[in-house]
C-alpha cells in the first residue's frame, strides 16, 4: 500500500490501474463465482450451466471482472458487457470465486469492448 500512496501521486492513474488488487491497486481480476444458483441474475449464468446444473444447485457465472469484496458484497462486470453495468450479489451467496489462468484471460481480453 505503501507503493500504491507513493506511485499514484508520481506515476498518475495508468499506474495505479496495473497495479493487482491485492497489493492495493485498481487492477480488476478475472475470475468465475460458484454461486448459489437461486441468486444469480440470469445475465450472469454461464452458457454451460444452465443446461448442466439443476434447478437450486449451485453453477458458475460467466467470467466477470471482481470489481470490489466485502464482507457483505461482492461487485463484478461480466466481460464483453459493453453497457457499462456491474452487478452487486450479496456475498453470502457465493461459496467460491475462481481465477481464471493467464490463457483464458487472453482470449477473453481480445473480445473485451474497445473502451
């Protein structure tokens, strides 16, 4: 965090935005959320689990960027939304969140919109 104080005055925003959440910077990570099924905006299902999982079992999202945790929510961004809109679930509801490998955060960014 140290850094994070220090960079973001001296280096500007480009900086503090390539900087992983989990060293205090804006970086958003790829992930996929095993949640509770019942909770889950249907915009967020991913293709797969709809057909696979049933009804009241827990499935996975589509890959999102985790945009900010607490305790009480979880705020992400399905990749590709070009409408600009983040779901907020509440956190009780997902059992796990899932990082996606370097691969498959490649493909995605490729199709990623332009802004």
């Amino acid at each position: 965090t140290f850094l994070t104080l220090v960079g973001i005055p001296l280096l500007g925003e480009q900086t503090y935005e390539a900087i992983p959440q989990a060293y205090g910077g804006g970086h958003s990570s790829i992930v996929q959320l095993y949640v509770n099924r019942q909770e889950l905006p249907s915009e967020l299902f991913a293709p797969q689990s709809e057909e696979i999982t049933q009804a009241g079992s827990p499935t996975y999202t589509l890959p999102v960027y985790l945009i900010f945790r607490t305790s009480n929510e979880i705020i992400v961004d399905p990749i590709g939304d070009c409408d600009i809109r983040a779901w907020v679930l509440k956190a009780d509801t997902v059992f796990a969140t899932v990082e996606l490998d370097d691969f498959s955060k490649m493909d995605l960014m490729r199709s990623d919109c332009p802004y």
